[in-house]
C-alpha cells in the first residue's frame, strides 16, 4: 500500500489542466487532543489538495506543531481522523506513513556524513544500492548541495544543513512534506532565499507541503492557502489575500500585519451597502467583500450581518492622507487628524495621526515623491478611509 | 624615576602593535603563576612522590630477581615475564595465561551485564521527571552506603543452597532444587554486577539524559522502526557513554579478587589474588610486580583505545 502511494505521489506533477484528483492528498476531521487539562486541538478540520502549499500559522501554543506531530504519527488524537491519500492513518505509525519532516532544528544524524543523512530513509527502506545512489545524487543536486556529500553536519552552515534536511526528507518522495518552522533559525537574507527556492522547489516537483510557521510574512508569501490556527482551533481558512483583505475577526487581522480597529454603530441601508456611526462621524462601508480580480469585480455576500455594535478593521497603507485645507468640512469618510508621529522605514513612511476624539490610527504610505509622504508631526491632515477598505469583523 | 612606574612588558619593542597585544594578554596568567603553582604544585608533588615514583619502581623491580629468602635482587632478567607467559624453569604451563584470560573473562562478563542492565536503566531514569531523577539516582548508589565486604558476605547468606530466596527461587521453578548460586560463578557475577551497576548507570544516564531525541523522531519519520531507531539515532548519541561505563566497570572488575575468592569458592585464581600473593605469603616481589605492570599495560592499551574511539567521535566537530 505505501508503495503505491509513494509512487502516485512521485510520477504525478500536477497538472493544471486535469480534474480534480479523486482524494485530497492530507484530510483530517475533527481532530481533539488534550494534554491533562489543556487542550491543545479542539476540533481541527480541513483538507490539502494535492501539490498544494498549505501553511498553518499561528502564535506559539496555539497547537500547529500539536497538528503537526498529529499527521507525522509522533503523537496520538484523543478523537478524529487522519486520512493521507484517502487512506486512513490514524493509528499508523510514523515510520509506516507516506509523510517525510524538515524538523525546525533539522535533525540532522551528526555522527553521519551529508550522503549518509540523505540516504538513510531508503536504506530504512530496504531501497537497493544502485537505486539509493541514483536518488540521494539526484536529491543533493536539487537542493544544491553536491560537493559536500563527505562533510558532517556540524561541519556546515545553517543554510546547508537546511538544505540537507530537506533532501533527505525529499529522496524519500513523499505524499506531503511537513515542514516545521524550516527557516526559524536562519538570518533574514538567507530566509529570503530559500523562500524562494523552497517555493520553486514545490512548484516545480508538484509535490505537497504542509508548512508550520508563525511568520506571518513567510506564510503569506510562500502559500497557495493558509490557516491561521488560535488555541487550538483554525480561525480562519484562506488564500493569502483573502485571509489579509477579509480576515473574519479582530485576532486575524492582528496577526496577519498591522490593523487599525474602528469600533462604531451600524445602521444598515442595504446587505452591500452600510453607514456605521463612529465617534468622528458617520462611515460608508461597503462588507461585501468585493474586490476587482483579473479587471472584473467579483461580489460576495458579506459575512457579517449588520448588528447593533460592530467593529471594522483597516490596513495602515488603506489609508489615504490629504492636506487639510483651512476651513475645509469634511466629507463623509473622511476625518480631520493631526499627525503625531511619523516613523521612516525606509520603503514606507508611517504616520500615527490623532483623532477628535483622541483615538489614534496608524497610516503607511509608500516613501514616493509625494507630498502627504512628507507631513510632519503636528500637520493637520484629513484622513480618508476608503469605503471598501473597511472590513466588519465577527467580533 | 623616583617611583616604579608600571610597563608593559614590550611596551618599549613596538607600542599598540598587534603583536604587543597579544603578549599583553598573557600579562594576567604569568602574574597568576605564582598562586597557581603553589595550588597545583602541592598535589603534583604529591602524586610524584606517592604514585609515580612508586609505580616506575614496581615496573623496574619486575626485571629484577626473587633472592632465596624473598628478596629483591639482581640479576636483571626477563625471567618473571616469561613466566607470565607460561614458560616457566619446568617448561610450559599455561598456569600464568590462563589466571589472566580468566580475570579478563570475569572482566568482560561483569561489563557486559552492567551493560545490559544499565542502558534499559539509564534510559529509563533521564526520561523520569526532574524532581524523581534525583531521588532516583540517590537509590542507584545506595549500595555504596554499605561496606564491600558486609554486602559480599550478604550475598553469602542470600545465595546459599538453604537460603530463603533460594529456597523461593526453587519453588517458583529457577534453579535446581538444593543448589544455590553460592559457590560459583552465578554467585560471583551477581555480587559483580550489583557492584559496579553504578560505574556504569551514572555515565551512560549522563549520555542519556542529554540525548536529542528529536534525531528519533527523524529516525522514525525516516521510516525506522523502533529498534532501527535505536540502533541508528539513540545508541550513537550514548556510545560516549557506554565507553566510559565499560571501563569504569571492566577494569577494577578484571583485577578484583575479593569477590571471585569469597563467592567462587576460593577454589580458582584470579589477577587479584594471584597478585596479592606474590606479595604477600610466596614474597615474590619482582614476580608480582611484572604481573601488576602486565596488567597496568593492558589497561593503558584500553584507555588509549577508548581514547582513539572518542577522537574519531570529536573528528567532525570543527
């Protein structure tokens, strides 16, 4: 059986063009694990589509690395099911499922040379020595690490014992790829770079990866989807930019970037259409999530129905500053401010301005020519908040 | 130059160059010497006068000759270590060798039980919470609190033919009716064991206790099987360990005497009681001290290997 599965996994890049294949490569439903009175996973659905790069981000001991060792088999589930390739895994053990790690410390063996470490998984598997040759080669050549096949990893730098952990989990050809914190402990450049690389590697093996991070950056730019995972449950399931554009809840929207949060009144004037009443004035806010996508607008329902209080979110660079002018009342959507602060990050400028009522909001704009890139603190501005900026939030 | 100034010593050679910096720094641990000699000196010179100078005369006295009333005197010769060998004035007996095969048979056999024994042990006890290990490792040298010969004498009592536990032991179906381990070599490695379990629990929990079991669980993700897993990811991280165990254990346990005399019966010779008596009732010094510097020689050669074996260990560190 496991043969099977490794072998549909390897001669199948996928394909754009063909249907959808007959199971998803990961599926788990409704996983609970508890650890005496803690519970770690409450509940954890979802399922990975084959070739897919599925993150699962999320703050420390929300339980992503729990879900993690749940699908490697290093850790037992108190109820649910894990299903690899639409076959059950749920009481296999590790060594007999179709899954292979880049552990965040790469748990390299240090007493065995670069070749040794790549080869070991096939050599577990009783692969045969012209065989394991031929593909621990071919792995070291993917990854770009050929040339070092005789040093001990202690003997390399982190870039490439990173590397090599991911050969020796790749020479093994995998249903899915688990990748815990893989870059964690490598410099900025360096995490940039193998970014990159790891995301050409997938695309280009049309392999599956499931990634665990709580680098909101990394998940975003590296994920074709993504789950944002708080105590124990998935908050929120998404392509990058829809959990970015259209977070569902204020910890979403945190945790994904910056995030200014309004809270206000609503008094609803239409299902695509709303005024909410802030303490600066009344907001247009347009909660059906529409966005233009490939030059067509593409309108979905709004989530959130309109209650009495409700919260909407904005991102700093949403924002828009124009120059106040003297005696100039402002319009609806947009509110007379003073610039407080005003912090140079190089590619942006970002501005905290404060409000009437003494709330403050934090605006980015990119560092252009422009003259609203220029204010200085204590300038008068008005602030625009784009009606389809303004994002209600569940909570 | 009314008052001693303070120089540096090359300051006057080449001022703030990078050579004057680097001997500056030696300044501290030249001036340190003094103390340092006087806190290092008194136990060097103690193990100079006491220890080496002792040993070096044993190993030039084992060249010497045994005078008709036990003396030592010359001719210098290389009798005693043929003898050793079995060539004695009567022709070949194998005597000499085979003491000393046995005793390195008693050696390898108490290792190997501790071995078996302690790795299960040591494991176990680095995987106990914190707060239990500490108890835990009091109770694995509690057997130390009482005195060699008390316990050796107990396992007299214990393992005597009509012994109560030997008795149950029968009843239960271990053992032949009537016959106890005492006298015997079951006696003897039982005694040994319980003995020098210790020497060989503490470093291999040492090994244990900071084993990366993260390099199990790749093992396992590798497809490892738990004895694979074993053999691949946890027994190389403690093979330091187990080094240092074995020869905590297999060397006092070759020349021990005391057990094998007072739980085997007394009937068979070992490095130990061979060595004592030469010393003692024959007064064959220069033979005796041919055999403890035989002996010494064979455990430097272990040492040294176990030495070579942690090199290669510490080769790929950089």
């Amino acid at each position: 059986m496991q043969q099977e599965t490794l072998t549909v996994a390897s001669s199948e890049p996928a394909a754009g063009a063909e249907p959808e294949p007959p199971h998803p490569a990961v599926e788990c439903q409704n996983l609970v694990r508890r650890f005496g009175s803690v519970t770690a996973l409450s509940g954890v659905s979802f399922a990975i589509r084959k070739g897919e790069f599925f993150s699962l981000l999320g703050p420390s001991g929300c339980g992503k690395t729990t879900l993690l060792r749940v699908w490697e088999g290093m850790d037992r589930i108190d109820a649910g099911w894990v299903r690899l390739d639409g076959v059950d895994m749920t009481r296999t053990p590790p060594h007999r499922r179709p899954v292979n790690t880049v552990f965040q410390s790469y748990a390299l063996f240090p007493h065995l040379n670069v070749w040794d470490n790549v080869a070991f998984g096939l050599r577990m598997k009783g692969v045969a020595a012209g065989d394991v040759e031929e593909r621990v080669r071919s792995a070291l050549r993917l990854v770009q690490i050929e040339g070092l096949e005789h040093r001990r990893p202690a003997q390399l730098s982190g870039g490439q014992q990173q590397r090599v952990a991911l050969a020796r989990a790749l020479v093994n050809e995998p249903l899915v790829l688990l990748l815990d914190e893989p870059l964690g402990a490598l410099d900025l450049q360096l995490r940039r770079q193998l970014q990159t690389e790891l995301r050409q590697l997938q695309r280009r093996l049309g392999l599956t990866f499931l990634h665990v991070t709580h680098d909101q950056e990394e998940a975003l730019a590296l994920s074709d989807r993504v789950a944002v995972m708080r105590a124990g449950r998935i908050e929120q399931l998404g392509t990058p930019r829809e959990l970015y554009e259209q977070p569902r809840n204020r910890f979403v929207a945190r945790f994904l970037g910056q995030c200014n949060l309004i809270e206000g009144e609503c008094l609803p004037q239409s299902a695509f259409d709303w005024r909410v009443d802030t303490p600066w004035g009344l907001l247009e806010v347009r909660p059906s999530g529409a966005r233009t996508e490939r030059m067509e607008t593409i309108e979905t329902p709004p989530r959130v129905s309109c209650r009495n209080r409700v919260t909407l979110a904005i991102r700093p660079e949403r924002i828009q500053l124009l120059p106040a002018g003297p005696l100039r009342q402002p319009l609806p959507n947009q509110v007379l401010a003073r610039i407080q602060d005003r912090v140079y990050t190089g590619a942006a400028v970002e501005y905290r301005v404060v409000l009437p009522d003494q709330s403050t909001l934090t605006v980015s704009l990119p560092n252009d020519a422009s003259p609203a890139a220029a204010c200085q603190p204590g300038q008068r501005v008005i602030c625009r908040l784009p009606p389809e900026a303004l994002i209600p939030l569940d909570d | 130059m009314t008052e001693p100034s303070y120089v540096a010593p090359c300051a006057p050679v080449s001022r703030g160059s990078p050579v004057c910096d680097r001997k500056g720094t030696d300044t501290p641990l030249r001036q340190g010497l003094g103390p340092a000699a006087l806190v290092c000196g008194v136990p060097v010179l103690w193990m100079l006068l006491f220890f080496l100078f002792p040993l070096l005369g044993l190993a030039v006295m084992s060249f010497f000759s045994r005078g008709p009333d036990g003396e030592v005197t010359p001719p210098l010769t290389w009798e005693n270590y043929r003898r050793l060998l079995g060539f004695g004035e009567l022709g070949f007996d194998p005597f000499y060798p085979v003491v000393l095969g046995r005793s390195l048979l008693l050696g390898a056999a108490t290792t190997l039980l501790c071995l078996l024994s302690a790795l299960p042990l040591a494991l176990w006890l680095a995987r106990l919470p914190r707060r239990w290990q500490l108890m835990a490792l009091t109770l694995v040298v509690i057997p130390f609190w009482t005195n060699f010969l008390v316990r050796t004498y107990a396992w007299q009592v214990l393992l005597s033919p009509d012994s109560p536990l030997t008795r149950l032991l029968n009843a239960v179906g271990i053992g032949q009716s009537g016959a106890g381990l005492y006298p015997g070599w079951g006696a003897v490695l039982t005694a040994m064991v319980c003995d020098f379990l210790p020497f060989m629990v503490l470093p291999i929990y040492v090994a244990a206790e900071r084993l990366n079991w993260t390099l199990v669980e790749a093992a396992m993700d590798l497809g490892a099987n738990r004895w694979q897993a074993f053999r691949h990811a946890v027994w190389p991280q403690l093979r330091p360990g187990v080094a240092a165990g074995s020869i905590l254990v297999f060397l006092p346990a070759t020349g021990q005497f005391v057990v094998p005399d007072l739980l085997g019966g007394a009937k068979l010779a070992f490095l130990g009681n061979l060595l004592q008596q030469q010393f003692g009732p024959s007064r064959d010094w220069p033979f005796g001290a041919a055999l403890a510097t035989a002996t010494l020689g064979l455990m430097l050669l272990a040492l040294a290997w176990r030495a070579r074996s942690a090199a290669r260990q510490e080769t790929h560190r950089p």
